[in-house]
C-alpha cells in the first residue's frame, strides 16, 4: 500500500511516500527555521502563510523523488493534530482536496502516535509491547505501547515540554532558536559538572515530568551571574542538559522495568540529542534493555511517520470523511 503523509502540525511542511507503513520511498522536509528565527520562536500565523506556499511543490517533490505516479498512490495520511490550528489546516484541507480528485481514501493521523511509530521505518523495530519515551518541543511524555495503535499514557509533563525548556534556556543566554541543537554542541565543549542545576524527579515512582524549574535555576544563575555567565556559556549548557537527561534516562527505564518491557523506543525532535542517546544507551544496557532510537531524519518532524501511522489506521480499517476537522490538543 502507497500512503502519501502529509505534516503541517509546526514549522515544517513535509511530505512523503511510504510503503505499508515500512519503506520509505520519498521523504521531503521544508523547514521554516530561517523565517521564525528572528523572532526567537515560531509565529503562528507566518507559519500558516508559509505552509500554504510550500504545501503544493513539497508534495510534487516527494511524488518525484518516489518516482511514482500520482494514479499509483493508495491513500493519504495527514497531521490532524495536536499543533498550531492555521497550521494544520493546511496540510489537513490539501488532504482532502487530493483524496477527492485522485478518489482514494483518507485518513487524518495523532502526531505523536506518529513520532511513536517513526522507530517502525528503521530496520530493526522494536517488539511489541515496548515503552516510548516521546520528547519534542511540544510534548514529554511516557507510553506504554501495545500495538502501533494502542499507547498507553503513563505520564507526562506537568509544565514545559523538554525540547521548549532546551529552547528557553537558549533564548536566554542569547543563542537563537530552535535552541536544541546549538545546546547539544555547546555542550560537549563544557564540564556538566561545573555548573549543577536540579534534577525535578517529582514522584520518582511514577512518570510525570517538570522541567519549568530548570529553567527558572537556569535563569536565577544568570541574574547573580551577569559578567560571569557568559565565559561560562559552554559549563552552563553542559549542566543544563546533564540534569535533564538524568531525568529523561531515570524515568523512561523505571518504567520499562515497571512494566516488564526489555525494549524502549526514544522518538521526538529531542531524541537526536547526542548526550541523551549515549546515556539512555549505556545506562539501559546495564539493565538488559535494548534502545531503539530513529535515525536524525525521523526525529524531527516528518511525513514518513505520519505515513507510517495512516498505513496502520487504515489497515484496521479505519480512514476520515469531510467532516473531521484538525484539533489544537490531544483530548
Ligand atoms: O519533534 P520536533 O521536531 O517538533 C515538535 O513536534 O515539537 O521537536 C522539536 C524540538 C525543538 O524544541 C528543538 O530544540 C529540539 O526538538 N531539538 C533538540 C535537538 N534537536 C532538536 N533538543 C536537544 N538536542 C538536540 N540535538
Ligand atoms: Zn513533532
């Protein structure tokens, strides 16, 4: 089955062409990065402005580099949410045209059940049931996962997703935006023991996250550091991301021994995070559970994985009508 995945949940018009929820034939991503880079963070409305002018040659890119034809394609699959509204209705409403004209089925996918099931275009996925650690700029959370359809939340943050407090604390130490990756570099150049900030456990038994008071720690060792801070950019970016993956890494495997499971899947935008790949790698493999972790290009957003989500959907036989509309959060 040829499902063609649209995704305008964010900053990035991505379109791509999937075989039976595996193979990928075609994956094009157009980020927006440099036009919401001035403005520290991504503005909802240039962001639909510059979906609607993207959507038609993303989608002719990704038809191309598949090297198929149009009338070959089995059905779509598209963001439906969570993200920004205008956003959606983008890709959402070019979904619906395209399925009318070509008069095939389709269906409007959860982005996070995407990014769950990104781990399913490598080569070596995990077996069923696995626990999935989602980390992206909008959302942190645990699930346990059953079948590519059925997750089960086990927590989630309670305040800043963990790739917004990586981009906060890149805003305030002046580095731009999207923060993650210009951290992840400084990093390596830095002491994380240098410069200790908090680990928030909360409950360490259960699976819920904060990450507000990082950022306000982060914050605070500015303000009683003004001249000091900045010769110490590289200690304080190290420390940061130290305590945050202590978090991640803790949490996301006491609940994999919780819940019997000897695989996890880390999925997301934050799951290229280097430090965070090591770590959950060597601390997992210590307990005897194995780490599945997308490559770079299925971390961030994507249309292979919302392919990959729709070929499931709509293998149970389940697709969208006219009617189902695009929604901000996951209810
Ligand atoms: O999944 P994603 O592409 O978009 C959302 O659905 O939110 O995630 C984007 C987030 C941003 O907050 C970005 O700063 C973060 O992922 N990110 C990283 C890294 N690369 C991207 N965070 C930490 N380390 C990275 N290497
Ligand atoms: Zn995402």
């Amino acid at each position: 089955m040829k499902i063609l995945g649209i995704e305008t949940s964010c900053d990035e018009t991505a379109a791509a062409v999937v075989i039976d929820g595996r193979k990928i034939l075609s994956s094009v991503v157009s980020s927006q990065i440099a036009i919401h880079h001035p403005y520290g963070g991504v503005v909802p409305e240039l962001a639909s402005r510059k979906h609607i002018e993207a959507i038609v040659p993303v989608v002719n890119e990704a038809i191309q580099n598949a090297d198929i034809h149009l009338n070959q394609l089995d059905a779509i699959a598209v963001t439906q949410g969570p993200g920004l509204v205008g956003a959606l209705l983008v890709g959402f409403s070019f979904a619906k045209a395209y399925s009318f004209v070509l008069e095939i089925p389709w269906i409007g996918v959860n982005h996070l059940e995407g990014h769950v099931n990104s781990v399913f275009l490598e080569p070596d996925p995990p077996p069923f049931p696995f626990v999935a650690l989602l980390v992206s700029g909008g959302h942190t959370s645990i699930y346990h996962v059953t079948s590519h359809t059925r997750l089960e939340l086990l927590g989630q943050t309670r305040d800043d997703a963990v790739g917004e407090a990586y981009d906060k604390v890149a805003k305030m130490l002046g580095l731009g935006y999207p923060g993650g990756k210009i951290i992840d570099t400084l990093a390596k150049q830095g002491n994380s023991d240098q410069i200790v900030f908090p680990r928030s456990y909360l409950d360490k038994s259960a699976f819920d996250f904060s990450f507000s008071g990082i950022k306000t720690a982060v914050n605070r060792y500015i303000q009683t550091h003004p001249d000091e801070y900045k010769t110490q950019i590289q200690d304080i970016a190290a420390g940061f991301q130290e305590a945050v993956v202590d978090v991640l890494v803790y949490k996301v495997i006491h609940a994999a021994i919780e819940k019997n499971c000897d695989h996890i899947a880390i999925v997301g935008g934050v799951a290229a995070n280097s430090r965070l790949r090591q770590k959950i790698r060597q601390d997992a493999e210590t307990k005897g559970i194995r780490v599945h972790i997308p490559s770079f290009d299925l971390c961030g957003d994507n249309a292979a994985m919302i392919a990959g989500i729709g070929y499931y959907y709509l293998a149970e036989g389940k697709k969208s009508d006219f009617r189902s509309d695009v929604y901000s959060r996951t209810v």
